[in-house]
C-alpha cells in the first residue's frame, strides 16, 4: 500500500515535469515536425497578411489622394466664391462713384 502511494507520488512529480537529473536524460527533438509545421503556417499566415496590408496601405493612399484632391477642390471653390463677391462689392462701387460723377457734372 505504501508502494502505491509512493509510486503516485513519483508519477505526480514526473507528471509536474520534475526529474533527477541524475538517472534521467532528456532528449530534445531540434528537427521537430510539429514546429516545423506551425513554422511553415505561420510563414505563410504571415505573407499573406504582409500582402493585405500591402493592399490596404495602397487603398489608404488613394482614399487619402482624393480626400486631398476634393478638399483642394473645396477650397478652390470657396475662394472663387470669395473673388466673387468681392467682385460684386467692387462692382457696385463703380456704379456708385459713376452715379456721384454724373451728378457733379450735371451740378459744375
């Protein structure tokens, strides 16, 4: 009975990974396939997001060129309006001092 419990003990430590580094030797696999393959996937994983992110910058860039383009387009506009109106103002200043000329020449 005492065996048994001894010998769950032991399986109990050797299950926690604890060993004597006396009786017992680790072999560590360098060329593991498993690693090698999630390597492998995640390679791959990693060229393909590599590539979208590619995609995604080049989209970002044009969206940005145009959002550049219609907001130069936007201040274009409000600009011209701008001339507009000042044209407008001066446009009414000239009728204004056309009007006083006539007058003054009509009075001298």
């Amino acid at each position: 009975e005492s065996l048994v419990k001894e010998v769950g003990l032991l399986e109990a430590k050797v299950g926690k990974g604890e060993f004597d580094h006396k009786t017992t030797k680790v072999l560590h696999l360098k060329m593991n396939p498993e690693v090698e393959a999630n390597q492998n996937e995640a390679e791959k994983e990693a060229v393909v997001l590599r590539a979208e992110n590619k995609q995604l910058k080049d989209a970002l860039s044009k969206l940005e060129d145009g959002a550049g383009a219609r907001a130069q387009n936007a201040e274009a506009s409000t600009k011209m309006a701008v001339v507009q109106a000042e044209v407008e103002v001066l446009k009414h200043r000239i009728a204004d001092q056309e009007k006083r000329e006539t007058r003054y020449k009509q009075v001298f």
